[in-house]
C-alpha cells in the first residue's frame, strides 16, 4: 500500500517537472515572451532600431561604414540581453530592463545623428 502511494507521488512530481519545463522552453532567451512585457518592450526597440537603420542604409542617409558602426553596438545590446535572460530563466530583471534602454537609447540617438548630419 505505501508502495503505491509513494509511486503516485513519484509519477505526479515527475509529471510537474515535465509541464514546468515545457513551458519555460516556450520562450527561451532572445525570444518574445507574451507574459513578460519587459522582453517584449527591449525586442521590440531593437527591432524598431534595426529597421531604422536599414531604412538610412537604402535611402542613403548612413553610410554603410555608419550603419555597420551602430549594428556593432546593437550586437552588444543583444548579446547582453540573452546573457541577463539565461540567467533568470528567459525573463529581465527591473534593472537588467533599464539598462538595456540607456544603451538603446544611446544607439538610437547616435542612429539619428548619423542620419541627419
């Protein structure tokens, strides 16, 4: 009888471990999380930035040599924002959020810069 019990227990942790893990691999590090609004604020400034600068680059307001200058910096944002989600299970800290908009905030003004000298 205890056998039983302590198998059912068993089957149903393993079963919650499971359903926990399909759902934190939903949305794994640099992916839009529908739930977490502080990811989805950050890809969305970066996709915004991205298309500003391919926008300059066919319009011929930045150089190419300007254009690889900020998506250089860009690269940097990305790669710090998947480095602060893997370590908070693909979520941003308040902290990790606000500094990723002062760098954003940097490139896009250095973006605006570039395209109106």
């Amino acid at each position: 009888m205890l056998n039983k019990i302590t198998n059912a227990l068993l089957v149903m942790a393993v079963g919650g471990l499971i359903s926990v893990g399909a759902a934190v691999a939903q949305a794994g590090p640099g992916q839009d999380d529908p739930g977490h609004p502080r990811v989805n604020e950050v890809n969305t400034r970066e996709q915004n930035q991205q298309d500003r600068i391919a926008n300059g680059v066919k319009n011929g307001t930045m150089t190419p040599g300007q254009a690889a200058h900020v998506e250089h910096q860009e690269q940097h944002i990305e790669n710090q924002e998947k480095r602060d989600m893997a370590a908070h299970n693909g979520h941003l800290t308040k902290g990790e959020q606000r500094q990723l908009n002062r760098e954003q905030n940097h490139t896009s003004r250095e973006i605006h810069r570039d395209k109106h000298q």
